[in-house]
C-alpha cells in the first residue's frame, strides 16, 4: 500500500511522544523544552503555586491588562499542558511523580539522588543557569545576560566605522533565545535519555547549563579561534567574518521595508546577472565567463569578500529600492535561482498559503474569552505522527482535580519496547561509559550545519552515523581551516594565522562533523545505487539536507526505502519543508532567518535596519530540531514497531520561536517593533550592554527589582542615583531609561568588564561580559569546568578542539564528540573499505574496481 505523504493524517494522529508524562516545574528558562514536550504528544502536568507560576507574570497581555491568566507569555509557552495547584514535595506530588516519566525543572534545590533512589525509571532534566559545579554555579543569569556571555551578541550587531571601531553596542537578538537554544539541546538529551531507558528500564539525570548551551550556538567564531586565532568583525544582519565590508545583504524598499538578497558567489552571479538584466538593471555586471567553476559552496560567512562583491551587492540594492514590498519580484529571482526573501515580521507567516498547507499555525480556541488567537503549532510534517496543537494554556489549578483522581487510579500498565534491537556489544564512549544510541546506524546524506549538525548530535551520542558525500557536490568542508603550520604553529600564534587549502583540514566541517564514518558514493552510478540500497538495508535511518525531490530522482525515495526495509526512518530537513508551494526556493540560515521573521525583530527601534543574527541561527536550530525527528521517530518505532517520513524545514524552527509576537498581533493587533537591548516584556532597567574600558568591550547588565537596582548603585559607590526621582522605582526608571542608561555607561567606561561582572554578579546582579571567542575560548572559568570543548583526532586535520554537544550532561549515558569512531570528522570517502569490506563483503580487489569505475 502507497504511504501517505508527510501531513496527510488524521487530526487525532498521534504524536510522538504520546503516552509520556511529565511533570514540569519550570520558570522561563525550561518552559520552551516543556512546549515541545506537550507538542510532540507528551502530558504534560505543570505545577504550580498557589499565586501561580511567576511567568504567568510576564507581558505581553491580553488587551494590554494584567493578570495572571492574560498573560500571553504564558499562553505562548504553556499550549498543550495541564495545570494542577501541587507541591512536589506534597504526598500528591511524591504520587505523580510515581507515574512519570520526565520530571522537568529549572528548580536548584532538589535532591536529585534521593529522587531517583526513589523512581530509578525517571528521567530528571534540569535547566540551570550555570551548571552543577564551576566558580560561576551560582551567578545570576537572563536571556540578555546569557546571550552576553555566550558570545552570540559578540556576533550580533551593526557594522563598525571605517576604522572598525564600534560605535553602537553588541546586540541581543530577542526574544527569549538564550532558552530556545537551551531548550533544544535539553530536548535532544531528552530523547536520548528515553531511548536508552526504554531498552535498559534505567532512568538518569540530565543537567543542562543555559550558559553552556549557548557558548556553543554561534556558527564560525569559536572554531575560526579556535584553529587560525581569527577574531570576526559582526555586521549588519550578516554573518560575523574576518574582514567588514559595510554593504550588508540587505536592501531597503522605497516604502522602508527590507528584502535580503545574499550570495556573490560564482553560481550566484551566472543566475543574478540574466534575472537583473530583465528589468534593465544589470548596470556594469558581466556573467561569469566560459570555464567558471559553478559548483563552489561556501559556508556562509566564511568567504573573502572584497569591492567586487561589494559592487554586486550595491547593485543588487539598487533594484530593491527601485520597487515597494509588495511589488519587488523577489518570488521571481528565487525562481532564477537567487537567494532572495523578504524580511518578515513574524505575524506575517500565519497567512502565508505555504505555511497554512503545512498547518504550521492554528487557531487554538480559549472558551472562557469565546475566542480562537494563532499561535504557531508544527515544525515539521510526518506520514505516522504529528505536532500536537493541543488546548490553550491551563487556567490557574484548572486540571488539580483530574490529577488528584488520576493519581488514585490503577497505575497504567509500562508498554515494553515492541522492537528489541538487534543484540551487539555494548559500545562505550570515551567517558567509560554506554552510548544511548546502542546499536542505531544512520545512512547520512546531510549536509551544511543545518541537517548535518542534526546527525553529528545523534553521532555523539553514540549512533553509527555514516556520511556519504560524492566529489561532484560535497559537503561545504572549506570554512575555519587548519592553519598553515598545524597545531604548533596556532600554539605559538599571536595574530591570525593564515589558512590551508586542504577540504579535509576544515574545522568548521571538523566541528559539524565529528564522530561520523565517510563514504565517497556515486549514487547515479547502478553500482553505487546498488551499494546504498544494500547498506541502508542494515541501517535504522536515512538522513538527508537535499531540496525536496532530489534523493526520490534518485531512486531513493520513501517508497524505494520502504521497500528495501519496511520500519525504515526517513527525515529529510530543506529550508522550506517539501509539501507546499516554496519546496524548491533556495534557502540557507540568513534567508530562513529572513522569513521566520527572527531577523526582523533584533535591532534598533525603527528607522535603524534590523540588525538580526550573526551567523546561521537557523542552522543551528534546525540541526536541533533534525536530531530531535531523528531520536523521536526511533523512540516511536521503538514502541511500535513502525517507521515514517519526516519533512522538516529550517524556516518553521524560527517561525515556532516567534509564538509572542504572533499571539500578540493575534490577541491585540499589536506589530513587534525593535527595541535594542531594553527588556521587551519583563520590565527591568537598566537593561542593556554598556561600554567598558578598552576596544570594543561591553558589559550586560539586568536589573529586575528595586533591590538589584541598589546593589548596583552600591557597587557603582553612586549614592545619588538612588537620590534620583527619576531612578527611585522600577517604574520610573523604565520611563527615564536614556537618562538611566546615560548614568550607568558614565560608571562602566571607567570600569574593566570582567571586574565589574564579578563585582556585580557577588552583590546579587545578574551580569555578564559580552564575550568573544578568545574569551570563551582562553578566559572563561565556567566554560572550562564544564568541559564545553573536547580534543579529538582527525586523520589528516590533526588533534584539535571541537564542541561537546548537544550541552547535555546525561549522567548514565554521557554522549561523547567523537562517538564511536573516537575521532574528528572524517576524510572524504575515508571509510569507504572498511564500510564495504566489514558491512557489505566486498574484497580489496572489488573496491578499487569500483573506485576505478567512478562509483566510489
């Protein structure tokens, strides 16, 4: 029978997660993980005080009024969960948790030991500011302060003056990243946690650190340090990079809105120049001569760029401001196969026909206000299971009764796995330690940062993850490369270091690939067809970053792959998602930034541009979320014995990370304007980065409470600002912030950032350095205490640094960077004889007849 293609299920298709519960007890750093929890199909029980939870407290709100049940903060956050008025140390609670299988939480002073001597099946997943141990354990963080110190402002921003000198602060992308990202990765060592307890019956504490989780979001700085010593310059709504350019990527429209239009490369140029020459705008651009290599990709930001492409990127303006929003043709140049998109405010995806096939909003009904608001639902679409749109958020206490009878009720019956895995030798990680992906082998065909940092997270945490790459159109490997010299040469650098050429030295590609097996095939050859068709046979899942349709021209499609194995995993992961209208629009992370509308709502207060992200955001995300589809779909098969088709997309990771201001214009008409690095909905001045002593250095300061507002000034030794009028409440202080801002910038200037952070930090403060990679990298005391980075051993590139990801610290099943191989990235088609000779039988003599016949 003809599967279904992703999307076309019933609306009580199940989720897949369905028959988890969890308990939740989480502020706003943990929430996010727990919305997914609850949209992935799990139960989700939140317990609350009697006063409420304090998000609840958090603007925006219905009609603009206060309450704690108008509180679309906890609307966005809360979909899909239950609410019950319970104490976790109560009898009650004791009883829940007896029946859980997740406890979430961002509390600190829980007795984890004791918890799990007494439920040993539960998964503990717990957020922390800072991580368990580390000099920094107990400082005090915010999504600001995170974003500080976890480099990603470092990245964010707008350009330099032609000194390149900054003359306006780093920039904070809002809203609430720090947690997104911390989210994600605790989801993915969720998932992973499951698995390993559903073969093994074994629970584990899982302890996520948002300061490190973030650390390790931003795209190219750490490695492009790391490997060369190479500091980036951030720039206006573009990728951070080694030299600034001051044309950004973005145009403007002649009614002031704004249309990214990237990539100057020679691909890019041979389909600009015939797409601006039918509006007579080409000026003096000339195609690309005969001979000119077309295939060459970079990853983004990791280009030289010089005045030619400064020039393509000037003219290309010219034709934005030549038309308004609504006419320029950017539909047309992606048909031309530009890199082009609008710059959305997140609301204005919900009527967006693409986006509406997909059902990536819904209408979620509130029956006590006899009104349905938008919110969005989805971040992917499946033949086997859904996203759970679920009911709007739980009144205060709402579901207390039907937890308490539910408790009192017959426990249900623990469903045993319903496909054993395969019996194999237990696989140890380089900690001494199980792998939680026992036995799992993934058939790779990802590639960029988004679907390939997907299944490098599966690879550290122990799958056998086997990349194949074909040498007419290879994975990106030229980007952060090893320097000329090798590890002794960056050991004794002082300056950047210049680059090897060699595609197997990149460390970019290193870091993004780490853990896995590489196989050169030729799948348009009948052999190497063949050969993959035999190996994923044996492999669990088949992984793939390609537009939409390429791997089905192939021979590969999901029916194909049914055919060879009938349980068989299928994600694919584009930037638009395959079903609907935009499937074949080029996209990479700038431009699904562009759409999502993340890119819109980071910056200055109109009419500054946007400053968005500096680096791909989105990839990053988007790699969360493939891993996430990945682990999801074998716990689901694992339970039931069947596979599925994934159709991800990059665009809808951002568009479910705008829910606020999507309910918000929903709710109250209200459209997300900028506002810098002022708190947008959780009042708190000062809140912002203000200048310190020496180049370009910044410090992130939130002040929540009228008490952390008088530590500040006693740490400051400014008596007369707490003499004030203007600064005497939190409330005038938000309506004098210039001025605020103005005082506390007169006190940091004179200031060392460091110095001031720990001085801060010590009063009660919650404070942070805006950091670089170099300060990550060689100064950061937490960073190192949590082990964030780890040194593995590439064949050629050499014993380098990389990552540990995803920032889970799983306490039974630690994952480990270089998974199984215990190793770096590999090699192109490094692996293709052990692969053939050990999976597939083939002898030495047979492989260097394929090699010779150009199938491997």
């Amino acid at each position: 029978m003809t599967a279904p293609l992703p999307g076309q299920l019933p609306a009580d298709a199940p989720g897949l997660l369905s028959g988890m519960r969890v308990v939740e007890i989480a502020d706003e750093t943990a929430e996010y993980c727990g919305l997914m929890l609850a949209g992935l199909g799990a139960e989700v029980v939140k317990l609350e005080p009697p006063e409420g939870a304090a998000t609840r407290r958090i603007g925006p709100f219905l009609d603009d009024v206060a309450g704690p049940e108008r509180s679309l903060h906890f609307w966005a956050y809360n979909r899909g969960k239950r609410s019950a008025a319970l104490a976790l140390e109560s009898a009650e609670g004791e009883a829940l948790l007896a029946r859980a299988d997740i406890l979430l939480t961002s509390r600190r002073d829980l007795d984890v030991a004791a918890l799990r001597a007494r439920h040993p099946r539960l998964v503990v997943a717990r957020m922390t500011p800072f991580g368990d141990t580390g000099p920094w354990r107990d400082f005090k963080g915010s999504d600001l302060v995170h974003l500080a110190l976890g480099g990603i402002m470092m990245n964010c921003g707008y350009d330099p003056d032609p000194a390149k000198r900054y003359d306006l602060p780093p920039i904070a992308p809002q809203l609430w990243q720090a947690y997104h990202i911390a989210g994600e990765q605790l989801m993915v060592g969720i998932l992973a946690a499951l698995l390993h307890r559903l073969h093994t019956g074994e629970g584990q504490d899982l302890s996520c650190a948002v300061h490190e989780a973030v650390s390790k979001n931003p795209e190219l700085d750490v490695m492009s340090w790391v490997m060369r010593r190479a500091p980036l310059f951030r720039m206006t709504c573009r990728h951070a990079g080694e030299t600034p350019t001051h044309v950004p990527s973005i145009g403007h429209t002649k009614d002031g809105r704004w249309c990214i239009a990237t990539g100057v490369s020679v691909r890019d140029q041979a389909n600009l120049v015939p797409f601006l020459a039918r509006y007579g705008m080409q000026a003096d651009l000339q195609a690309p001569g005969d001979g000119a290599d077309t295939r060459a990709r970079n990853v983004p930001g990791s280009g030289t760029a010089g005045e030619a492409a400064a020039h393509i990127t000037e003219v290309v303006q010219r034709f934005i401001r030549a038309h308004t929003w609504e006419t320029l043709p950017w539909r047309e140049a992606q048909g031309a196969g530009l890199l082009w998109a609008p710059l959305r405010k997140p609301h204005e995806n919900a009527g967006d026909p693409h986006w509406q096939a997909r059902g990536t909003f819904a209408e979620v009904e509130h029956p006590e206000l006899d009104r349905r608001f938008t919110y969005p639902v989805s971040r992917w679409l499946s033949t086997e299971t859904r996203w759970q749109a679920g009911r709007r958020a739980p009144l205060l206490g709402e579901d207390t009764a039907a937890v308490l009878a539910e408790i009192k009720a017959p426990s249900p019956a623990t469903a045993l796995p319903a496909r054993p895995r395969a019996a194999a030798p237990t696989r140890l990680s380089a900690h001494g330690k199980a792998f939680p992906l026992q036995g799992v082998r993934i058939f790779d065909f990802s590639w960029f940062l988004a679907s390939a940092g997907g299944t490098r997270l599966a690879a550290a945490l122990g799958a056998d993850v086997i990349k194949v790459e074909w040498k007419e159109n290879p994975d990106t490997r030229l980007a952060a490369m090893a320097p000329v010299g090798g590890r002794e040469a960056r050991r004794a650098a002082t300056a950047p270091l210049p680059p090897v050429t060699d595609p197997d030295m990149g460390g970019q590609f290193n870091n993004k690939n780490a853990g896995k097996s590489g196989l050169s095939l030729n799948i348009r050859h009948p052999k190497g067809l063949e050969i993959a068709r035999r190996l994923i046979a044996q492999s669990d899942v088949v992984a793939e970053g390609f537009s939409p349709g390429v791997l089905a021209r192939l021979g590969l499609g999901y029916e194909a792959l049914r055919a060879i194995r009938p349980d068989i995993i299928y994600v694919q992961q584009s930037g638009m998602g395959g079903v609907g209208s935009y499937g074949r629009f080029r996209t990479i992370g700038p431009v699904a930034a562009a759409f999502a509308g993340t890119s819109e709502m980071s910056g200055l207060p109109e009419p500054a541009m946007p400053a968005g992200w500096g680096y791909s955001f989105l990839d990053w995300m988007g790699a969360y979320g493939f891993s996430m589809a990945i682990l999801g779909a074998l716990l689901h098969r694992d339970r039931t014995g069947r596979g599925q088709w994934i159709d991800g997309s990059q665009c809808e990771s951002g568009i479910f990370l705008g829910a606020v201001p999507v309910l918000d214009h929903s709710a109250n008409g209200s459209i997300w304007q900028r506002i810098g690095n002022r708190s947008p909905y959780k009042p708190a001045a000062p809140h912002g980065a203000f200048r310190c002593m020496g180049e370009d250095r910044w410090l992130a300061i939130a002040c929540f409470t009228d008490g952390e507002w008088r530590a500040l000034a006693a740490v400051a030794g400014q008596p007369g600002w707490l003499a004030d009028p203007r600064f005497a409440t939190l409330e005038a202080r938000l309506a004098h912030q210039p001025a605020l801002e103005a005082a506390v910038t007169a006190w940091t200037v004179t200031q060392r950032a460091p110095a001031a952070m720990l001085a801060l930090q010590a009063a009660g403060v919650a404070a942070g350095v805006c950091q670089d990679a170099e300060d990550r990298c060689e100064h950061d005391p937490q960073l190192a205490a949590l082990d964030w980075l780890t040194e593995i051993e590439g064949t050629r590139i050499g014993r380098w640094p990389v990552t540990e990801l995803p920032a889970v610290k799983l306490s039974t099943t630690p994952g480990h960077a270089g998974g199984i191989t215990r190793r770096g990235a590999p090699g192109y088609g490094e692996d293709n004889e052990r692969l053939l000779g050990e999976l597939l039988g083939y002898s030495g003599a047979e492989i260097a007849a394929l090699a010779a016949e150009g199938v491997i």
